[in-house]
C-alpha cells in the first residue's frame, strides 16, 4: 500500500462531502481506472459548460432563471475540476524522485 501522503483524492466525495481518497500500489487497478474514467466525465462536463455559459451569456434574452441554473452546474462543474487538479497535483509530486 501507499503511504498516507500518496493516496490518491478520488473524483467523489463521502458523506457529509467530506474527501474519499485510495491507497494502493496498482495505478491500473479497479479503482484506480474507474477514477481515471470519472475525471475524465468530469472535464469533458466542464468544457461543455463552458460552451453553453458563452452562448448563455452572448444571449441578450436569456431570463435569470436560466442563469442561477447554469450558474448552480458550473458550481459542481469547477469543485470537480478543482479536485481533479488537487489529486493530479499530489499524484505528480508523489511521483517524483526524492
């Protein structure tokens, strides 16, 4: 197993969203290609809310509605990247020699 300061943060959060993390020695195991998996969702969500945030936001007739919406998705969709790059982060210098 991993030590405690190389366990990876999962792209999922536990009760309370309090952070889920794995410790293993195998980054081509289960777990650790099904978190690969739903990274990779949640970047591909992300961009395509940036897309729809720049035909939203061009659109002078788009009501306020319709923007708390957007607003409350690309919410979820930045705390998801967000700890995307804080796992990938610890992922990297946890691999770097010494």
């Amino acid at each position: 197993m991993t030590a405690q300061d190389e366990m990876r943060l999962l792209p999922w959060s536990g009760s309370g969203d309090k952070p889920c993390y794995l410790s293993t020695d195998d980054p081509d195991g289960y777990m650790s290609r099904l978190a690969d998996k739903i990274e990779a969702v949640q970047l591909g969500t992300a961009i395509e809310l940036l897309a729809e945030v720049s035909k939203t936001l061009d659109d002078q007739d788009t009501d306020a509605n319709d923007l708390r919406c957007l607003s409350h998705a690309l919410t979820g969709a930045l705390r998801n990247v967000l700890r995307v790059a804080v796992s990938r982060g610890h992922l990297l210098a946890a691999s770097e020699p010494g």
